[in-house]
C-alpha cells in the first residue's frame, strides 16, 4: 500500500536531488502524466513563517517592498518561494485554494489582501474546524474530487487526517515553508499515486 503522506527531507542532499531538473512548473508538469485539478494550501507557517492569530496584529500594511507591517511594526514577509510558486502554478492552470484553521480568520483574510495574494486563490476556507470541513467545502464548491487534490500543511495531524480522505499530502518543515523543492515533490508524489 502506498502511503499518500510523508514528512519531508530537507536536506541539501533531498534538495539538490529533487530540484535536479530545470524550468518552470509548466515545463515540468508536461513530463508528468497526472497532475493535480487543484492544489490545497495552509496558510499559517506554510506560505508565511508565523500563525496569524498569535503572532502579528491586524491592521496591517504594505511596506512597498511585497511585504507587511504589523499594527506594532513587526515585518511580515512570505516564505521565499511563494509568489513564483503561485505565478508558476497559474502559469501552469492549476487552481489553488486555502484550508485554514486559523482563530482570527478576518486578520487572515486582511493579510493575503494587504500582500497581494489572495487573488491567486480560487477559493478561501478560513475558519475554525477541522480540515476535513474546508476539504469538504472545497469539493463541493468547484466539483474536484479528494483524489484530485494535492495538499500542502505544516501540522502532521493534518497531513494524516486529509490523507484518509484520499488526497495526496505533503507534510512542510515549517523552517522553511513551501518552496519549490515541496512543490516539485508534490507533483512528483501525485502523479506516481495516480499512475500506480
């Protein structure tokens, strides 16, 4: 039985050996046969290095530089890779949404806007409750089915759980975020389970 979950090895040795090919995600995608019809992702300490209902306070601000400050002026900024990720992920027509079970949903929400993201997101679900409900929401909104999606989170807990659903998982260090390397392995972990 193939295990649609892992924890990632961020070693240099993981990185250079995943990143061993070149090009954009389009270019990449075509040397697969299956590809994901969406791709999940969490927001706190996946595509930012903190959990927004704790650590920074709303409002917030741009600070011109394709980053934020806080109501304190703590800076916010996105892990590094992920504004090509999602520029490299429209590209390539692959919608994107976002699972969150974040407490302060509107300080969420207000963030992705002031960073200029949440136009990459088809679909927002940013509550409260377990994973299971925005992944239900999710399918029943745009017609993509578990088995369909790909999903990107820094819990473990979350990782196990939306896997027995039947959608692919990649577990993130949350030292380092959603990066191209994750999301290389992620479409390489997807299309093996899909082909197999």
């Amino acid at each position: 039985m193939s295990r649609r979950f892992g924890r990632r090895d961020v070693s240099a040795a993981a990185a250079s050996a995943t990143l061993g090919f070149a090009g954009s995600v389009k270019d990449f995608t075509t040397s697969l046969a299956a590809l994901p019809k969406m791709i999940v992702l969490d927001i706190d300490r996946t595509i930012w290095p903190f959990w927004v209902d704790t650590h920074v306070s709303p409002p917030f601000k741009s600070d011109g530089n394709g980053g934020a400050k806080d109501a304190y002026g703590y800076s916010i900024s996105l892990y590094k890779d992920v504004r090509t990720i999602f520029s490299e992920l429209e590209e390539a027509g692959i919608p994107i949404a976002a699972a969150s079970r974040t407490e302060d949903p509107p300080a969420s929400r207000e963030l992705l806007s002031v960073l200029g993201i949440d136009k990459h997101f088809s679909q927002l679900e940013i509550f409260p409750d377990r994973k299971y409900t925005h992944f239900k929401n999710i399918s029943q909104s745009s017609g993509v089915s578990y088995k369909d999606m790909l999903f990107f989170d820094d819990e473990y807990r979350n990782i196990v759980d939306i896997s027995k659903i039947g959608v692919t998982c990649v577990h993130i260090d949350p030292d380092v975020g959603l990066d191209m390397a994750a999301l290389r392995e992620g479409l390489e972990q997807f299309n093996r389970q899909r082909s197999s």
